[in-house]
C-alpha cells in the first residue's frame, strides 16, 4: 500500500499520485453529471462529491495495488 | 436558516478545520503546523465556493513564490545584496501584475510575490535548507486549504448562487421601484447615491460570481448569462437619466404633450409591474413586451424630436428591466430556453474586464519593493538576527492591503492585532502549553480560542479583525511538534513583525497617499478615453463596454462627497454622461447600417467630433460638433421613414441634448412624421 515514486530524483508518495488521479476523474464525473442535470436528485452536493472522491480514491488505490502485485 | 445559526455552524465548520489541519500535521510531523492553522482562518469565508476559490488560488500562489525561491536562494545567496534586490523587485513585480486583475484571482500573483520573500528570507543563512523549507510551506498550506474546503464544503455550506440570487432579485426590484418613482418625478440630489449603489452591487456581484465556478457541483454555472444580466442593469439609470434630461429640456422650451405624459405613467406602471412579478413567466413577460412596443410606437401628429426621443429611451428602459427579469431567472435554472434573441446574444457575449488603473499598481508595486529594500538594509547594516522576519512583513503589508483606497489604515490595524493577540499568545505559550501533553488535551486548550476567533470572523461587522487577530495568534504561538518556549525569540519575532509592518505602513504613506478628489479625476479621466475610443473606432463593442464604464461610474461617485458638486462640474467630471454619450454613439453605429452612403458619412462626423471632444475638452469642438449634429439631424429627416432613422434621431437629439445644449432651435423643429 505504502510505496514512493521517484521522479526525477524526487520522491512522491504513491497516495499523493492517487489522490491526484482521483481528483482528476472526479472533476471529470462531477461535470458529466452536471451536464446531465443529475444533481437535481442528490441532497448535499458537497457531502456527495466528497464520498464521490474516496471511493473513487479507493478504486485507484485497489486498481493500482492489483497492477503491481 | 437564520443568520445566528448560520455563523454558528461556520464557526463549527472552522473550528474542525483547524483543529483537523493540526492533527494531521502533527500525526506527520510536519515542521511547521501553525502555518496550515492561519491557512484556514485566511481561506475560511461564510461562501463555499469562496473558499475553495480562495484555497485554488492559494495553492497556486504559493506554488509559484516557493518555486521562485528555489530557483533564487541557490543563485544568489552569496551575494546578499543582489539576492534582497532581486526578491524585492520579485514582490513589487507580483504585487503588479495583480493589481492589474481585480477579480478574486489576483490573489494567486500577489501571494507568489511575498511568498518567494517568506520562503528566501527565512532560509538565507542555511541556503541548504531552502528545498526542505519550500516543500514544508507548500505541505501545511496544502493541508490547511483542503482541511478548509472539505469542512467548509460539507458542514452546513452556503453557496454563492443563493446569495447572488438573492442580491439580484432585490436589485431588479429596487431598480423597478425606484424607476417607477422617478419618472414621474423631477431629478434629484440623492439619485447619485442611487447610481453609486447600484454600481457597487453590480461590481460586487461580477466579483462574487467568478466563485461560482468553484461551487459545489448542483450550482449551474451561467457565466454568460450573467454578463448579458449585468450589461442590462447597467444600461438602467443610462437610459432613465436620459428620458429625465430629455423631459426637463422639453418642460423648459414647450409644454409636454397629453400623449407623452400618458405613455410616462403607463412606462411607471410596468416598471413597477416587471418589479413585482416574483417569478417571471414567459407568457407574463410576452403580454408585457407588447404594452413596452406601444409605448414606443411613432407619435402621431407634429411632434418633437425630443418627445420622440423620450419615448424610444422609455421603451430601451423598460425592455433591459424586463429582460433583467428573465436573466435573473434563466441564472437560477438555465435549461428552460431564453427568447431567441437574448439566447444568441448570451452565447456570443465574451468575458467583460472591469476598470483597470496601472498607475496606482505601479505605485503600490514601488511601495512594496521599497519597503523589502528598506527592511533588508535595516537587516543587513545591523546585522539584526531577526530582519528576514521584518522584511518578510513588510512585502506582506504592502501587498495585502494594496487594493484599497487607503491601505496604511489596514497595515496599522495589522499592528495593532499582533499587538492584542501577543498577551494570549503569551499566555498559552507560557502557561497553558508547559503542562500539554499530547493532541487531545492541546486541542481542549485552544478550543475556546479558535471558537471565539471562527465565530467573530463569520459577521460581517468584526471580519477583518478577527482575521488579523487569528493570523497574529496563530503566528505568535507558533506551534511546532515540540515544545520550546523561549521568551528571547517569542519577543524579537514579533517585534521584528511589528517593525516590518511599521515600515510597511510608512512607505504606503509615501507612495500611496492620493486625494480621493484626484483619483475620481484620473480614473474619469480613463472614462474619456474609452468614450473617444468608442467614438472613433469603426465597429465598437458597446456592450463589454458598459461594464467597465460603469464600474468607474461608481468608484468615481464613491470618491466625491455632496461637497464635490461643484469641483466635479469644473473638472467636466460626470460618468453618468460619459455613459450616456458612450451608449448614444453605439446606438447611432447600429443605425448607420440602415441609411444611405452620405448620411452614412455624416454621422461618422459626428462620432469623429464626439471623439475630439473626449479627447480634450475645448469649445472650439463642441462648436464643430453641434455644426455636425445639426447637419446630421437635418439630413436625417429628409430620409423615408425607418426603424434606422428613428432610433438614429433620437440618438443624434440626445447627444445634442448632452454635448451641445446651447442650440435649441434644431429641437424644437417638427417632424412632419
């Protein structure tokens, strides 16, 4: 789970790079469903795109852990 | 929900935030914590996408500055005069730029300014360290913005569009009424605070509204929409001040005919009727449109072209009042269609700039290069320890306030806070701290505190204090993962903040002090221009240029007391009018295209004239130009009856209204229509 990238000499922890990577497909999934006019339906916009994040981070997370094992 | 629990739950939200900020950074033991607890008092605002905005532009900011450092200290560090000259010059470079942007964006130049100076001053005398400190202010501020957003998104969030609706609805109504009011009266002394007003709210709403871009995902996002909405409010006292004008000049040379004074009342009737339909549905709005066309429909019989001119500006007011009304709502819920022609006109409208003053960026921009330079001469021929501190302080006093009329009265509240907040300071670090032993009991300690700071910064009244006490107390107890109380440092870091501020404040005194009656004069001035340049360029875009004239209109009016009256009639200081000729000018381009090559060039005439005047104001001009109107309105009657030649006459009858009044014969002349 824990793990560092090396870029460029420079050492970036591996959750950084996920939660980085969950926040682009986030943006990404908020603008879909904005455009699909689908948060008529949800209650509490900023509680909804929060949980939204973590599992998406958790997805890239597993994902990634898959990959590399 | 009321305003009470409003500020409570901001209150609560801040306080988790800090709280949550602390705890991470501490559980990672980050180098410095009390950097992510100012985070969140600088970013926390009562609006969630202001706060998001804000921790955006921030993060950017401070990336920026950080990255300048780095490339900087290395360079530079054995040549400590070179390394102050260039950080300074980096600051007043940045403060700049900023300015030149009045929207909340600036932030993000202004803060890589006085970032690269936080981060190179503090470094200078362990140039090896300079990665480690960058990295370390980059994480606490990364990790106070998020904490911030997260709890300021989810607990209890007010988004900017509610508020934004709110505001909008009441100045559509206000406008109404007040329209409503005023036709049937004469003009009046108050109505220039009127205009103030409205002006300031519709440059408070452009600025409040680039937040909604960052708002929590169910605020849709009409940045277009908003703009055309904005031009119409704009275009509202224009054209009101114009019917008013109009009719006075009319009561004075002739009565004012039964007709006319009919479709008056009729006009207050609707503007109060468009004022109070809460939610504007199309079919209403229809059945209005049709009244507002009959208002305007040609006067029958020997009229005057002022009386015809009063009539089409009473259907140009009342169509941008009920058209305000239908954008208002289209913001709310954009999906449901605009009518065709507001529809094309929102998808082609493009970004509008508000009014921008090079001079006073320049200004501010020496002030804080000269302050950095000061500081650092101080730090070096004293060899004074603590004078990175000082100069840091002195590039943060300078920016911050440097968008204000009067920044120096900020810098020394700034003082004045650090002043108040040390003795707490004082007493936690010396008191409560010593018997602190881990986080649960560090959080109870400071509980109280944050609670009181978070809760005065949610009202409006005691904001910016609050900030300033919470980032000087955040400052002053300086947490770090372990405990190290030293009297000696506690007290010259500060003193040495105070200093910087101290020089800070002088050097605004000295390059920012500008009577409020020359800076309407300068930015009127900048009004000319843009009229000068509406009038000579071919094909203007009349409407992004309203905003900005308008936007001067009301710094202009903020700038000049009831006393000014007669300074600003001397000084031809008078945005309203520059508006109107501005709007009349357009109007005139518009109706070129209907009419015939010659008459084509005589009102381009009058546009070059109209230029001259703006240009400099001299009488031998307005003498050229009301030779040119008067040619023009003459040429103008010989054409057949158009939609081109009417509105064309009413717009060359009003600019003579404005710019030369002192020939009344051509007004009074009979439109056999």
């Amino acid at each position: 789970m824990t793990g560092e990238f090396a870029i460029d000499g420079v050492f970036v922890p591996r959750v950084l790079i996920e939660f980085a990577l969950a926040f682009g497909v986030s943006l990404l999934l908020r603008r879909m469903l904005r455009w699909f006019r689908l948060y008529r339906f949800v209650w509490h916009a900023g509680l909804f795109d929060t949980a939204v994040f973590v599992v998406l981070a958790w997805t890239i997370a597993k994902v990634g852990a898959g990959i590399a094992s | 929900m009321s305003p009470r629990s409003n500020n409570l739950t901001f209150a609560l939200a801040n306080t988790s935030a800090v709280l949550g900020a602390l705890f991470i950074a501490f559980a990672l033991n980050l180098e410095r914590p009390y950097w992510a607890m100012f985070t969140v008092f600088i970013i926390a605002r009562p609006i969630s996408g202001a706060v998001r905005s804000k921790g955006v532009y921030r993060l950017l900011g401070t990336t920026g500055g950080a990255a300048m450092a780095l490339f900087l200290v290395p360079l530079l560090v054995q040549t400590p005069v070179l390394l102050c000259l260039t950080i300074s010059g980096w600051v007043g470079f940045c403060l700049y730029v900023s300015l030149l942007d009045r929207t909340p964006r600036s932030y993000i130049f202004m803060l890589a300014g006085y970032t690269a100076a936080i981060v190179a001053f503090s470094v200078v005398d362990r140039p090896d360290a300079v990665f480690a400190t960058a990295v370390a202010r980059l994480e606490e501020i990364w990790l106070g913005i998020v904490c911030a957003a997260v709890a300021h998104s989810i607990f209890f969030p007010n988004n900017a569009a509610t508020s934004i609706n709110k505001r909008i609805e009441r100045a559509i109504e206000e406008s109404a009424n007040w329209i409503a009011d005023t036709l049937k009266q004469p003009p009046a002394r108050t109505d220039a605070r009127t205009y103030q007003r409205l002006a300031r709210e519709l440059t408070d709403l452009h600025l409040l509204y680039t937040h909604v871009a960052f708002e929590t995902s169910d605020v849709p996002r009409a940045r277009r929409i908003m703009q055309v909405l904005q031009e119409r409010l704009s275009v509202l006292p224009v054209h009101l001040t114009s019917v008013q004008k109009a009719l006075e000049a009319q009561r004075t040379r002739a009565t004012l005919c039964p007709e006319v004074s009919r479709r008056i009342d009729t006009a207050s009737d609707l503007a109060r009727r468009i004022g109070s339909t809460r939610w504007a549905s199309a079919r209403s709005l229809e059945r209005l449109s049709y009244q507002i066309d009959d208002i305007g429909k040609e006067l029958t019989g020997p009229r005057t072209l002022l009386e015809q001119a009063i009539t089409s500006r009473l259907v140009s007011l009342l169509k941008a009042l009920a058209e305000s009304r239908i954008l208002s709502a289209a913001l709310k819920d954009p999906v449901p269609q605009l009518p065709i022609d507001l529809q094309l006109e929102v998808s082609l409208s493009t970004r509008r700039p508000l009014h921008v003053d090079h001079g006073i960026a320049l200004l501010s921009a020496c002030a804080a290069t000269a302050s950095c330079l000061v500081a650092c001469a101080l730090w070096i021929h004293l060899s004074w320890p603590e004078g990175g501190v000082a100069a840091q302080f002195a590039a943060i006093g300078c920016s911050l306030p440097a968008t204000l009329d009067r920044p120096s009265k900020v810098v020394r509240a700034g003082v004045l806070g650090i002043v108040l907040a040390l003795p707490f300071g004082a007493l936690y670090v010396f008191a409560v701290f010593p018997r602190i032993d881990g986080f649960a009991s560090l959080a109870f300690a400071l509980l109280p505190a944050l609670f009181l700071l978070s809760l005065m910064q949610a009202s409006e009244k005691f904001g910016g204090v609050a900030l300033v006490l919470a980032v000087a107390f955040s400052g002053a107890l300086a947490l770090q993962p372990t405990y190290q109380a030293d009297f000696a440092s506690f007290v010259n870091a500060n003193t040495a903040e105070v200093i910087g501020l101290l020089i800070a404040d002088a050097m605004l005194i000295a390059f920012r002090t500008i009577g409020p009656r020359w800076n309407a004069v300068r930015i009127s001035r900048q009004g000319w221009r843009a009229v000068s340049d509406l009038a000579s360029n071919a094909s203007p875009d009349a409407e992004s240029w309203s905003l900005p004239m308008f936007d001067r209109l009301g710094l202009v009016l903020s700038r000049l007391r009831d006393g000014d009256r007669d300074f600003a009639m001397a000084a031809h200081i008078d945005p309203l009018r520059d508006l109107r000729v501005g709007f009349n000018l357009a109007t005139l381009k518009r109706a070129e295209i209907h009419l015939s090559p010659t008459n084509q060039a005589t009102l381009r005439s009058v546009s070059a004239n109209v230029a001259a005047i703006y240009r400099r104001h001299d009488d031998r001009d307005v003498h050229a130009l009301s030779a040119s109107l008067d040619a023009a309105i003459g040429a103008l009657t010989t054409e057949p009856p158009s939609a081109g030649r009417r509105t064309g006459l009413a717009a060359l009858t009003l600019l003579q209204l404005e710019l030369a009044p002192a020939t009344p014969q051509n007004l009074s002349e009979e439109t056999g229509a």
